[in-house]
C-alpha cells in the first residue's frame, strides 16, 4: 500500500477515534461487557443466543443492514447487524472498519443465502484499528515484508497458523515421549563461562554485576546435564534455546530451539534404538503419518534405519580415502568439487567440509557411524579402533537431524582432548571447542557410562517442507532502517 494512501487511511481512522471519544465511547476498553464464548460454539448453537468477540475480517453495507466477517482463534462467523433490533445504535458502526475487535450478542440464525450469522442485539468496540490490514488474497507476498510484519502474515494466512500448531504439537509430543520414557525435563543454565558441549562460534555478552564476559550456550546442556550424572541422575533431558553465531541459510538459524536427553548405563547402541522410536512417535503426532517427500528424497520413518560407515561413504561419495589421505589431498579434492574451505583448516574442519557434500545426496533415514576421533571430541572411542569413537548422526533428506554419542567419561582422555581443542582455538579456529577443566575434574569424581543425543528444530522444518526462517514466528532481521 502507497505510503500517501496509508497516511491518508490513518488520517481517517484517528479522526473516527476523536470522534468515538466525544461520543463517550472508549475505543480501547479493558473490560468486555459480557460472556462471551469461541466462534467455533457459536457455529454449531443454532437458534441460540450467543456472546463472541474477535477481529472484523470483512465489512458489507446495504442500507439500514451491514452483514461483517468476526474471526476468532477457532473460526469465523458473520455477523448480521439491522436497525431494527439496534435502533439508533447502529450509526455507531459508521466508525467501525475493518481490523477493528467487537463484542457482540444476539440469536444464531441461518439468513436467507443459508449463512449462519449472529443476529446482532448488543455490540461493543473492544479495540479501534488505525493502519488498514492487508488483503487476504493479494496481501504480504514478499518474505522480508511477511517477516518483519509477521502478526500481519499470520493473521491472513490459516496455512501459516496451522504450521505453528503443528509445530507446537512436535515439542510437546518430543516432551510427552521423553517422560514416559522416564527421563526427568531439567534447566542448565543459558549463560556459560567456558562454552561448550559442540563445535559451534558462541555469542558473547557481559554481566554487568559480575564485571564479566559469558557465552550465550551452544548445546542443551550438555556439559551440564553429564555433570547431573556425576551427581546420581540416570534420565535427563531439556528443551530450550541455544544460539550459534554461524551462518545463515535454509535450514541454519542463529538462535533455535533443541532437545538434547543424557541417559546413564546406556550405549549408543541403546540411543540409537531410543531414537528411531522418538521420531516415528513424533512424526505420528505432528503430522499424521511417517512417509515424506523432502527435497526430493522420498523418506520413510516406518523402514529399518540403516547405518552407514562415515570412511565409507565419503570414499564412495568423493573418491577420498580419509584413513590415508593427508591434509593436502583433501584440500584438492574440495578445490575440485568446488566446496567451500579455508587454506587455514585443520584436519577437523576439512573433513567437516568433505562430508557436506557426501551428505546431499543421502536420503535416509540412516544413522552415519564411526566418526574419526577428531570430529568427535566428547565421544568414547571405539574399543576396536582408538581413532574412531562410538558416535550416530541421523541422516534425512541430505542433511543432518541429529547426533549422539557414548559419552566420553574417561577425565585423562577428555583433557588431552580439550587441549587438542584449546590449540586449535588459539590458532584460529573459533568453532574449536574451549578446555572446561571443572567438568574434567567432575569427571574425575566419576560419571557412569552415558549416551546422549541432540535433535533441533530442522527437524520439525523438514518433515513440514519448509525452510527453516518460515518455521519461526518471529525470525531474526536487520533493522528496517539499515542501522547496525
């Protein structure tokens, strides 16, 4: 909508507004002068005299009669307001417009064109609109414009508030899972001195009363939750935020939400099993079924996962021998397959690298399995293969949906291996994970053997074929005015 037709609206509305006000109607009343109950009781109360409210969605005139669209979370309903039940109170209307939130009583009834209608008796304004709403059809096209008036994209698309209902169904049947399994939903603490439990660049921020610097967490806890196995715990898992200061793409956000659950005297064998039975459970709940097309891979949940050999697939998917390749063959090969890496990587980031373009062509699901120890630093090593850890990553539709491991909870092991980490960090590597030597020395005090595994929001984006942003209610952009 041109600005100079928008002002010229507003213009309009706030003079309607003045106007109410001289009349001794509040436009912006705390308290509604009734009962009111859902549209959606109303739809289905014939004859009967009802109370509803909501927002005027559409607005039609014809004489002493004005027939209007209410909508309510649960439905919509016309209204149907005549002078002769309403008298003179019907002017009022004429500073009603579209967008604006009435109360209203009267008798349901079917009006001749077979619509049921609230025969309207009582009306109040609840909220006056000043900018006009976009249309339905011809409303909020461009992404950006859908993002950053979000309230207005969901007011006018049903599809888009269906999404988030579903979404909403995903984390509660995630929590519903985990407790009948017996795990106990516990909080970590969101700020960490020490980042850690991922490879991932933190967000920084400063407590003022403490005059210190702390990172924004990473994972779910999971420094934490292995700590609260030190302590006694057996089953735990949270669910929350973390926030990562990568990349953006369609399936990457910077702040985003996770489920990460720890379960002690339990392999990643036993994870495994757990898992494939969560996601069948989950994808059941949301979306009604465990067949998908995504991208083009064509997945189906109710199949044996299969696992795949990470040495393997990157051989058989890149020509790359990574048991006998050096740093610089690796770099060749993904100058050849034009990949993107730094002439700076070590060989952790390198083969991070590698795998991404092995993985795009994987439908899955599968679990990738036998991760060199150098990509898996929290991860027990494999009994047969020291440079091998006992780690899964579920595979779907080309991407990464998740990723547990046995936990390592030898401390001798975890601190060389946070030293591996520190030096990598100190020589530039900003996802290299930080040497927390209060949880080495909590290992020291003994941890039983734990497997833990981490699922984020992707996946919910997946299994609805939707980029990831689309998926947020609210996701994160540059000011509209272009200052940093």
């Amino acid at each position: 909508m041109a600005k100079q037709r928008l002002a010229e609206i507003r213009k309009i509305r706030l003079e309607k507004v003045k106007k109410l006000r001289e009349l001794g109607i509040n436009p912006y009343p705390s308290k509604v002068d009734g009962s009111p109950k859902k549209i959606s009781a109303a739809l289905k109360s014939l004859n009967q005299t009802m109370e509803v409210n909501g927002r005027i969605m559409g607005w039609r005139e014809h004489g002493n009669v004005v027939f209007a669209d209410l909508k309510d979370e649960s439905g919509q309903i016309q209204l149907w307001f005549q002078k002769k039940n309403l008298g003179e109170d019907i002017k009022i209307l004429r500073y009603y417009d579209i967008g604006d939130f009435v109360y209203v009583k009267g008798k349901v009834v079917k009006t001749k064109a077979g619509e049921i209608s609230v025969d309207v008796v009582k009306f109040q304004l609840l909220t006056k609109s000043i900018r006009p709403l976009p249309s339905k059809w011809h409303g909020l096209k461009d992404d950006e414009k859908r993002y950053r008036r979000r309230y207005l994209d969901l007011l006018i698309n049903d599809e888009l508030n269906d999404l988030f209902k579903k979404k909403a169904i995903f984390w509660q049947s995630m929590r519903d899972f985990m407790l009948e399994k017996g795990f106990l939903e516990v909080e970590t603490p969101v700020l960490e001195s020490t980042s850690g439990g991922a490879d991932a660049n933190p967000f920084m921020t400063h407590h003022d009363a403490l005059d210190i610097d702390l990172y924004l967490r990473i994972s779910m806890g999971e420094l934490w939750q292995k700590r609260l196995m030190v302590a006694g715990f057996e089953k735990t898992f949270e669910i929350g935020r973390q926030f990562r200061n990568e990349g953006m793409s369609h399936e990457h956000l910077q702040d985003y939400s996770q489920m990460e659950f720890y379960w002690a005297y339990a392999n990643y064998e036993d994870s495994m099993k757990l898992v494939e039975e969560l996601y069948r459970y989950v994808a059941k709940k949301t979306f009604g079924k465990l067949e998908f097309i995504i991208n083009n891979h064509k997945i189906n949940l109710t199949e044996k996962w299969q696992r795949i050999d990470y040495t393997k697939i990157l051989k058989e998917k890149t020509g790359v021998d990574i048991s006998k390749a050096d740093n610089h063959e690796i770099k060749n090969k993904l100058q050849d397959l034009k990949a993107e890496f730094k002439a700076s990587d070590n060989r952790a980031r390198l083969l991070d690298s590698l795998w991404k373009v092995a993985r795009k062509e994987i439908s899955g699901p599968v679990f990738l399995i036998n991760h060199p120890v150098e990509v898996s630093p929290l991860a027990k090593r494999l009994p047969s293969d020291p440079n091998k850890v006992e780690r899964y990553q579920v595979i779907i539709a080309g991407s990464e949906m998740g990723n547990g491991y046995s936990e390592l909870n030898d401390p001798i092991d975890q601190s060389e291996r946070f030293e591996i980490q520190q030096k990598m960090r100190d020589e530039g590597d900003t996802e290299a994970q930080m040497h927390d030597q209060d949880f080495v020395d909590a290992l020291e005090y003994g941890m039983p053997p734990v497997t833990g595994f981490g699922v984020s929001e992707r996946l919910f984006s997946f299994l609805a074929g939707k980029p990831i942003r689309e998926t947020v209610l609210f996701p994160l952009l540059r000011p509209e005015n272009g200052k940093k």
